[in-house]
C-alpha cells in the first residue's frame, strides 16, 4: 500500500469529507476520489459506505484504519531517525594504542553525548604518525602526547611516566636491566636510558614496541621491565620504586585542517571538560 494514499485515507477519517480530506493534503477533490479508488482497487474491499446523505468508513475501511495509523507512524518514525543522518560524515580520530583504556573511552563517550548519531572510526598509531595523517588530511582528530615545548591541541589529562614490572620480577644486580620500551621517538625510552646510563646501570635492550599491549606482554611474561605512563599500566603489573626519574606528559586532542562539524568551539569545550572531570575523579 502506497504510503501517500493511506495518508489521505486518514485524512478523510479525521475529517469525514472528500472535499476537507482534498484540502487537507492539498488534492484536488477528483485528484483525491482517483487515489482512494486506486486504494479499494488494490485492496479489493469498498473503504467508503453512504448513511443517508453522508460518506463514512466502511466495515473494511474501520479496519483499515488502525493499520493505516500505525503505518504511518511507523513511517514517519523511519523518516526521522534516517534525516538524522543527512549531511553526516563519520569521525576519523587518531590515538596511540598506550591510550586506548583511558583516555580513548572519555574521549569517546562525550562525542557521543554530543551527537549520537555521528559513527566514530578510531585509527591506533604512535603520535608522530598520527601528526603527519592529520597533516595530510587522512584523519579528523588525534588524541596525542604533546609535542615539547609547545602549546599545540587541546589538553585532556595529564600522564606520569613510571618504570613497570611483572609481580614476579627481581632485578639481577649481576645482569644487565632487561628493557621493553616504546620506539625511539617516545620520550620514555630516551628518559630510561639516559636514567639507567646516568646511574651507571648497565642495560640490555630486549625489544622496541610501537604498541602498549606489545610492551606489557613482554613484561608481563618476566623477560624484562618497562617505561610507559601510568594511565597504560594495568592491574596485573607493578610499579617500580627506586628507579630513576620519568617525565610527566600531556595528553591533547588535535584537529585536523578540515574541521569537522562534531569539533566546533563548543562541544570541544565540552569534551574537555568531561575528560578533565572523569580524570580528576579518578
């Protein structure tokens, strides 16, 4: 059934007249009687019935009508929760894999409080790529460690870097320190090393992880320890004491050249202030 003609069939229950339906809907009258006829025809039932002077429903036609209601509004429901989407784009966010647990959740809770209808496609890479896609327009938005000495994005929270270890490890003074650490380019790695040097610690660079989970895996299995901030370390490993000092970072969200609509001025303020609102209760 053609949802038009089950809106003017409506339109005559609610006002009894083909000439009030007519004007309703903005029909002609023979236009109007054409799609109603066309509607018993599909059907194969009479809708409309004479009482005296007057046109009313049909046994057949009182039928029709609860459907018809239904229908439409069944109708009208799809139409706007589909038009919501009109003009959408999804979401292209950077984050480095080390903030998936925390930082990445709030992030992403409050976008979608802001607009639940906008799909969000997170991509995991290490900040220095993560600026060059935002450079060349592949992504939206990165959330990032900041870059030193400068002012670039919008803070989020902020990271202490700490030495990790399985709950089993002991450090052997008669070896060289097992390390699993970050890349090159992340500032734990070049902070442990100039630690361990400065101490006169002798070290053994096991692996070099552009992921957290790759970091924790090795260090979860005891074959060495780690630097990474505190927001990655998860529950099955320690903190180490006594080992030297690891900078602290801020975590910011950078946009891209291309704004998206989803980051104008005012929900970016609000993204800010529920992320620094969940980190501060934490």
């Amino acid at each position: 059934m053609d949802i038009d003609a089950l809106r003017s069939f409506l339109a005559f229950a609610e006002t009894g007249s083909f000439t009030r339906a007519a004007k309703q809907i903005n029909r002609t009258q023979s236009a109007f009687s054409a799609q109603m006829r066309k509607l018993e025809a599909e059907l194969c039932v009479n809708l409309f019935e004479k009482e005296g002077r007057n046109l009313v429903l049909s046994e057949a036609g009182l039928a029709l009508r609860t459907h018809a209601e239904q229908l439409v509004a069944m109708h009208n429901h799809a139409l706007r929760q589909v038009k919501r989407y009109e003009g959408k784009r999804p979401l292209r966010l950077g984050c480095p894999e080390d903030y998936n647990d925390i930082i990445l959740p709030r992030v992403i809770r409050e976008l979608s409080q802001a607009d639940p209808t906008c799909s969000i496609q997170v991509f995991n890479e290490p900040s220095i790529t993560l600026r060059a896609w935002l450079d060349e327009g592949k992504i939206d938005a990165a959330i990032l460690t900041r870059a030193p000495d400068s002012e670039e994005g919008h803070w989020l929270a902020s990271d202490q870097g700490v030495w990790i270890a399985s709950e089993t490890f002991t450090l052997d003074d008669t070896q060289p320190v097992p390390l699993a650490l970050f890349q090159s380019d992340c500032k734990y790695h070049a902070a442990a090393i100039n630690g361990l040097t400065k101490r006169g610690t002798p070290y053994r660079l096991l692996a070099c992880c552009n992921t957290a989970s790759a970091q924790r895996a090795l260090v979860r299995e005891g074959m060495a320890i780690g630097a990474m901030g505190r927001l990655s370390v998860t529950d099955d490993l320690r903190i180490l004491d006594h080992m030297p000092a690891l900078p602290a970072v801020d975590i910011v969200l950078v946009c891209g050249v291309q704004p998206h609509p989803l980051l104008d001025p005012t929900s970016i303020e609000r993204l800010i202030q529920g992320t620094a609102n969940k980190t501060e209760r934490d």
